[in-house]
C-alpha cells in the first residue's frame, strides 16, 4: 500500500541538521516530516560527538587534576572503565531515541521511520522498516540532511580485518589492550586520548607530517607530544599498504610501507568521511548518486529552487554546531519564501546566508591539551593573498593558566588583518583552551576593530587574561 501525504517541507534525515530545519519550519507554521532510516538525532548524538565527549571528560579532568597540588596525588590510580561506559551509554539514551522523538512530536514535526529517497521534484518516497511506502510531497521545500559516514580506504585485507571507525571507537564496551590508530585527523586525536586514558597501549599512525593538519601547525605537535608522554607511539610519514586479521577473533597486523608490521588487538581507521548520497535518490533530479551536494551560500542547491542540502552532507563544514547552524539559515529562507518575502537578506552575514563557514568557523578538539580555533588561520590567510600578522603568546605566562595547573603548557595565536586592524582567526590550545574559543569567535563575527578590543578587559586571574597579553605584543 502506498500512501501520498503533502507538508510543507520534507527533511530527509534526522540529525541535528534535520532537527534544526524542522524547529526553524515549523516556528514558522509551516507543516514539516523528517524521515530517518536510522536513530532520530543522527551520528552526532550516538556515534560521534555526545558519546566521544563521555569518553574523554574523565581523561581531561584526571590530566588536569594531577597537575594541581594537593589534589594530584589522589588521582594517580587508573580511570574506572565500566564507571565511564556507563556515563556514556547514558548521554547516547543507550542507543534509543524516544526523547528525541518526543521532542519532533513537541513541535509539531511528523516523523517517518524509514529509507528515504528523492522521487523526483518535490517527492520523497519512503519505505519502513515494515515495508510500507508513502511518498511525501514537499509544497515548498526538500531539505537533505542525510550526513556522512567514515571512509574506509580500500587496501588488501582491510574489509576482512573488520577495523574500526569512529561508531566503533565510541560504542565499544571493552578496553583493547593494543590500538592502532590510523589517521591524523580530530578523530584520531580524540580516540587516542580516550583509549590512551582507558588503558588501552595506543599507536597512532599518520600519513602526513602531522596531527590535526587544518590547525595551525603548534595544534598537533603539543597534542602529539602530550599523547607521547602519556604512554602512546605517535608516528608521522607512514603509510599503510595493507591489513592482516586471521578468522572472527585475534590480532590484527598492519603491514607498512617498506614492510614494517605492527600489532594490535582493534584497528581504528580515521582517514575522512565520505557523503550519505549514494541511494537518496539524487539521479532523479539530475544530481550524481554518491556525491556531495553543492550548495550556494543559503544552502539551496543551484538549479533547483525547492531543494536544500544542509550539514555534512554539503561538505560546507564538517562540525554539528555548522550543521545546526546552516539549518536555522536554511529554515529561515524557506519560511521567507513561502511566506512570499521576495527579497532575502543575501549579503555578507545576512540572515539568510551561511557566512560563518568560510568566516568565522569555530572548532574545538577535545584532547590533552585541547585545541581551539576560529577563523582563518596563518596559511589560510596568506593563500588568500591578504595582509596579516600572526600574534603568538605563551599560554603559560598567563596567571590564570599558572593557578589552573602547575607546569601548564599552551599557546596562543591570533590572525590580525593589517589593513582593517580586525582579528581574523584565533588558536588557543592548552588544558581548558576550549572555553576561550567563543570570545575569539564573537571577535571574528563582528569583526571587532583592535582599538574596541583594547577596551574588552578580561577578569583577572583567569587563562582569557591572554587575549591582553595578545593585544599587547601586537600593540608593542
């Protein structure tokens, strides 16, 4: 049986994405059904974000509290691995996603349970898990939020090794002994301090010549030496050629460039994520199966005025906050346009465009030390061909990051624009550095002039007393 239903708006995926297009629809009394084929609240809530943040918090509070005096001799035994399971498998709602349901029924959005895909213009067709189909006409609008997944690289052996990826690496429920980690990215950082902290014997393995490459260079060497001195191997300029697992249990052995062979108990692959798009449909409107979705600056996809890719699967900016933030322009424009509103609010940080992905783009990598940056960074300014001074000043010289831990260990950077004496991007990273990054990002959205931020005064003793040491040595 076959039922056609009409909304207003249909969201193909139910992710924080999804979720923020239907809030933003309907607050606008526009009728609104997301279709999700897997759990409501998407990869962020249960394989990426939430449960990675359970696992890291009692790595970072235990670092941090063996560096303060009188308390860091009480924290010296290993972390409690069932005790942090448990937390986690709490904030992931055990993998259920009733009060994520609950919550699209509060606002009034219809969910579907199911595989969804375009049906041609206006029209997602959607089989259940119990093989029922309807087919969902949008009067206004399809938005797609269908996320991405990790990528596996396809070398001898690897899909019979049964490797890790990032739902993996944040689901297990037993500590491997050994981990190889393959991969430099957030993921790959992030994995091997948890499991590092578990207890697992952690090697990292990466192709390039660093940790988190997008960062600014000082990011992966101080997260890359604190992993080292926390007990893992980090190696750079290594490849992996192939990978060797024998029958459903035992050792899996990485076989390197040159012949090398090192072995684990789990093999976590972190090389990148790859688009959700190869059986949405897309063919059916002229688009390529399996491909990212281009959008423009409003996230409507160029030649099709009625569909809308929001998220990761836009490849625009690979973060939830991005995502969720991309939904609330998305979800602006279309309530604009059904409401007959013939001109939008396009330009440069207008309401119905996407700046701050390319502008002011916030990323925090929750590590030990934690990494935090806003912006463009030095490289991505002189590629741009714009005139900048890069300020750095040594985290540890700040007081308050004396009095938060003894030894503390960071740095600062701040990107300024030399001709319009604005700050352009902003790295922090040391112990606590993630809650310095939204004062950086406030800067870099309104593009607070020098001379404005000379008379923003940070409380003193705290670690934000650096972005005074930082306007000082730009100042002279």
């Amino acid at each position: 049986m076959t039922e056609a239903v009409e909304y207003d708006v249909v969201v193909l995926g139910g992710g924080p994405a999804g979720e923020n297009v239907a809030d933003r629809t309907r607050a606008a009394g526009l009728s609104t059904a997301v279709v999700e084929s897997e759990l409501v609240g998407g990869e962020c809530s249960y394989w990426a974000c939430v449960p990675s943040k359970a696992l890291l918090r009692p790595a970072l509070a235990r670092a941090d509290a063996r560096r303060v005096p009188g308390l860091a001799g009480a924290v010296q035994g290993p972390l409690d691995a069932a005790a942090v399971f448990a937390h986690r498998d709490y904030w992931t709602g055990d993998w259920k996603d009733e009060g994520q349901i609950d919550w699209l029924d509060s606002i009034g959005a219809h969910v579907y349970r199911g595989h969804g895909q375009l049906y041609g213009v206006r029209k997602v067709a959607v089989t259940s898990p119990e093989g029922e189909h309807h087919v969902l006409t949008a009067k206004h609008a399809v938005v797609v939020a269908t996320g991405t997944r990790a990528l596996v690289p396809d070398l001898p052996g690897m899909a019979g090794a049964r490797p890790w990826t990032s739902r993996e690496a944040t689901s297990a429920r037993e500590v491997p002994g050994r981990l190889l980690i393959v991969g430099g990215s957030v993921v790959a950082a992030e994995m091997a301090t948890a499991w590092q902290a578990l207890g697992s014997q952690v090697t990292v393995l990466v192709r390039g010549s660093r940790l988190l490459p997008r960062m600014e260079p000082f990011a992966g060497a101080l997260v890359a030496d604190a992993l080292r001195e926390a007990g893992a191997v980090v190696r750079t300029g290594v490849s992996v050629e192939s990978v060797v697992r024998d029958g459903s249990t035992g050792p899996v052995t990485v076989v390197l460039e040159g012949g090398e062979t090192l072995e684990g108990d789990e093999l976590l692959v972190a090389t990148g994520r790859s688009p959700r798009t190869e059986d949405i449909g897309l063919d059916t409107v002229g688009l390529t199966a399996g491909e990212w979705i281009g959008v423009d600056d409003g996230c409507r996809v160029p030649g099709h005025d009625w569909l809308y890719a929001v998220g990761d699967v836009n490849h625009r900016a690979l973060l939830t906050h991005q995502g969720k933030y991309q939904a609330r322009i998305a979800g602006a424009a279309i309530a604009a346009r059904a409401a007959g509103d013939a001109a939008l609010d396009t330009g440069r940080w207008g309401a119905h465009v996407a700046t701050a992905d390319t502008q002011a783009l916030p990323q925090v990598v929750f590590t030990d030390p934690e990494a935090a940056a806003v912006g463009l960074s030095l490289a991505d300014a002189e590629r741009a061909g714009l005139r900048v001074r890069a300020v750095d000043y040594d985290l540890g010289k700040v007081s308050g990051a004396g009095l938060y831990a003894d030894g503390y260990r960071g740095r600062a950077r701040m990107i300024v624009d030399l001709d319009r004496e604005i700050v352009l991007g902003a790295t922090f990273v040391g112990p606590g550095a993630a809650e310095l990054l939204h004062a950086a990002t406030i800067a870099v959205a309104a593009e607070v002039p020098i001379e404005r931020l000379w008379h923003a005064v940070p409380a003193y003793p705290t670690i934000s007393e650096v972005w005074l040491r930082l306007l000082e040595t730009y100042r002279g």
